[in-house]
C-alpha cells in the first residue's frame, strides 16, 4: 500500500471513528424491569450532603424524576408526598430526583406544593440519561434489592398508585 | 487631589468648604467609575451564547416553560450585578455544560476548533501543491524549443524526404 493510500485510509476511519463517537455518545440508556436502578451518588437538593438510591437498599423506593417547570409534576407532587407518609412505615420510600432545572426554582416548588419526602438533583439531564428518560415527571419503582420492579414514563396519580405499585410492595404480584 | 482644591480656590470657593466641596464631587463621580468597571450585561447579550438544554435550541429562539425559568434566572442574575462570564459560571452548575452554545476550549471541546483549523491548513497546502505540479507541467522541459517540437526519427527522415521531393 503506498503512503498516500495509507494516508487516504487513516483520514476515511478518522472521520468514521468521528462520526460514531458523535452517534454512541447521544445514545439514551435502554433499561428494563429486573435491571439494577441507574445509580450514583448525587447532592441532596437544598441540603448538604449526598444521596443514592442504594442507600435504601432493603425498602422499596418509588424513584420520580420530576422539575419545577413542569406542569404535570404540579399534580403529582402532593400525591406522592401523601403515599410517602402513609407507606413510610410499611418500608416504602419515595425519593424525588430533581433533573434539567435549577435549584432555586426546585425549592420553590418544594415549598409550594410541601413536598416533604427525600430529594436529590441531577445537574443537567445526566441522570435523565441514564433512566432513558424521555421527559419529566417519570417513575421507577426499586424493590429492596436495588433492582427496577417498575417503569411509568409519565405522571402518576392516587389511582395508579394503588392499581400499580402498591400491589408489588405489598407483594400481592 | 491638591490640583482639585487649587481649581476648587479658583473657583472662588472658601477654605472651610473646600474639603466638603471635594469630598461631594468625589461621591458623586463614585458610581460613575464603578459602572465604569463592571459593564452591565444584558440579556439579548446572554441568551444568543447560551442554550436551553431541554430544548436543543438557543435560549433567544426558545420558548417554552423551561427556557422561561432559565431566562428568569438570567435577568435575576443580571439584577444582582454579576458579569457575562459570571452568569454562564452559574447557568452551567444548575444546568450542565449543555447549557454553552460554544464548545470550551479544552479537551474533547477542543477539537472543535482544532478540527477546522487542521482542515483549513491542510486544504491551503494541498492547494499549494497542487498549483505548483500544474504549473511545473504546464512549463516545457529545459532545452525544449519550439523547433524541437517536430517530428523525430523517423518521421523527420521521411518529412525531410517528402519536401527534398517538392523542392520548394
């Protein structure tokens, strides 16, 4: 091979190479019911500190991403904070992961509607990313293993909670 | 300061009020200097370098609910006095680096601006090049005159002929 083909071929897998680093790293994460939780530790929202999801580990955790901007998480909010503390003592927990807002707008929500169940954020979308996620409010259910025992890419409400999540805490399914 | 209090006695201004005189032109002239320093930013100024993440646009061509509450942020910093460079600093800890419509200009970011400028010089050598192989083909050969463009050999022994047998 002469050098100038040589030369011609190290430019053509350059570019290829570019063009696949741009499409992989765009790639969405694909989870699926019986995968562990995407996880790592985060700040605690409006708090010192920081939180993971496996720091639960032995509860189930309803994990909800969710941002003060969005309308549906309006709704939601007080629905989960009422499931939190009827379920708390029966080794549920709901974890709130704040994703592509900014802090101050995030407590203020938390104020509004007195969210009182564990919060943490995600700078950015990174952690969106990794739950696949597609918009917000969305909700995974962790069973005590730390593994997905559900995934609900949309906002929840009291019925849903009852038909669809409390059956698997209680380990009626 | 001494040349003030001279202009100040010049102006016919008494002694005892000399030091009060300079002391209310010096805080008047105050938040002159100090706007002087910090030049205000504004947010036409912000939202074209700047994204709304969510939507993948720039922050001056988005609308909606998210880009609104970063644009609140904005003007919320804006009032507070900080920078450009202040408000990007604080836009990316709430937002992430998605939030900078310019990729920075350090590591994978960099070849950003690498990749153009390589391709830019390799182009303008390649040109280079490629003209001067041109021109040098164009060129005739040294010691090629116009005469030595006839026929050879052969074909200027039979040419030689054929006019022998003209006699012109």
């Amino acid at each position: 091979m002469s050098t100038r083909s040589l030369l011609a071929f190290l430019g053509v897998c350059a570019v290829i190479g570019l063009l696949a680093f741009g499409l992989l790293s765009k790639g969405e994460a694909k989870i699926a019911i019986g995968d562990p939780a995407p996880d790592r530790a985060l700040p605690v929202l409006g708090g010192p500190g920081q939180g993971s999801i496996a720091a639960y580990r032995g509860r189930w955790v309803l994990v909800n991403l969710w941002a003060s901007w969005c309308v549906p998480c309006r709704q939601e909010a007080p629905v989960l904070d009422r499931f939190a503390r009827r379920y708390g003592k029966r080794g549920v927990s709901v974890l709130g992961i704040n994703v592509q807002d900014n802090s101050d707008d995030a407590l203020g929500f938390l104020r509004e509607y007195r969210v009182r169940y564990p919060q943490l954020r995600s700078v950015g979308d990174e952690r969106s990313a990794a739950f696949g996620s597609t918009g917000v409010p969305e909700n995974f259910l962790v069973d005590p293993r730390g593994r997905l025992a559900l995934i609900w890419r949309g906002p929840v409400d009291g019925d849903f909670l009852e038909a669809r999540v409390v059956p698997l805490v209680e380990g009626r399914r | 300061m001494s040349q003030l209090g001279g202009f100040i006695s010049l102006c016919g201004i008494n002694p005892p009020s000399r030091w009060l005189a300079i002391a209310m032109l010096a805080l008047s002239l105050a938040p002159g200097v100090a706007v002087a320093a910090t030049p205000r930013t504004s947010v036409n100024d912000v939202e074209d370098e700047v994204m709304c993440p969510i939507c993948g646009t720039l922050l001056e061509l988005a609308e909606s609910p998210q880009a609104q509450r970063e644009r609140a942020l904005v003007k919320r910093l804006i009032a507070e006095g900080r920078t450009k460079s202040e408000i990007k600093d604080v836009l990316v800890a709430q937002y992430g680096r998605a939030v900078l419509a310019l990729p920075s200009g350090s590591g994978f970011d960099l070849s950003a601006y690498l990749v153009p400028a390589i391709a830019f010089a390799l182009a303008v050598v390649g040109l280079g090049v490629g003209v001067s192989r041109w021109r040098r083909a164009s060129r005739p050969p040294p010691g090629d005159d116009a005469q030595s463009k006839g026929p050879r050999g052969d074909d200027a022994e039979r040419l030689k002929a054929d006019l022998a047998r003209y006699d012109l």
